[in-house]
C-alpha cells in the first residue's frame, strides 16, 4: 500500500496532520518502479484535498483523481473518484491539478487538454 502524508508546518515544529493510504491494489499487478501513481500530484482548496493517481496500479484505467472533504472532526474522508468518461490507458489523467473554492482544473495530456470539474456542495460534475 501506498501512502501520502500531508505536513503542517509552523514556526517552532513539523507535524503530521493525516495520511492517506492508496486504495486497493486491482487484480492487475504492476511492479512498483512502473507506478507513478498515487500522490505524484497533490493539491487543496478550502474544503478539499486532491490526490492524483495520474498511472494506478490498476492498469486499465486512464489516471485518476481521488478527492478527499475534510469532516466536522477534522478528518478527512474520500468523498469521490474522477475519471475521464472517454479516458484509455496510458493517458495520465491528473498530471496536473489547480484547484480553487470548489473547482478543479486536472490535467490530461494525451487529449491535450483539461477537464474542469465543479463541485455544487454535494457532487463533482464536468
């Protein structure tokens, strides 16, 4: 399993505020030198994290965009997965990501574009 973990930084310390484990591994193993996966591309607006997941171990998907929302508590929560609809293998989906009070810009090179996804408080929608 993979892990991001995230750092709050002040003037006197360095603590660790959450981590974040990747999700499950797919029936589709792909050695760890070929992952470029989970956590290469980190971002957050007001009330999310984003983690993108541009080359999964889950070989047959086109990268993905795994968005966590901060809770009451404190703690954070996976609330959604993004995905292109029209996505292939290979394609790095989420090698970039800008994020700003409830919009997400997420990369997509091998379209040569990027999705833009709103979130209306409760979905994400392109």
């Amino acid at each position: 399993m993979r892990k991001t973990v995230l750092f709050a930084v002040n003037a006197v310390s360095l603590a660790s505020i959450v981590a974040l484990c990747s999700p499950p591994a797919s029936a589709q193993w792909v050695p760890v030198a070929d992952q470029r996966g989970f956590g290469q591309v980190l971002e957050a607006d007001n009330a999310h994290f984003f983690v993108a997941d541009p080359s999964p171990r889950n070989a047959y998907t086109p990268g993905q965009v795994h968005v966590y929302e901060r809770a009451t508590d404190g703690s954070w929560n996976e609330n959604t997965v993004l995905e292109p609809e029209d996505g292939e293998v290979g394609d790095d989906f989420g090698s970039a990501l800008a994020a700003e009070n409830g919009t997400l810009v997420v990369g997509y090179p091998s379209d040569n574009t990027a999705y833009i996804f709103r979130n209306d408080g409760t979905d994400w929608s392109r």
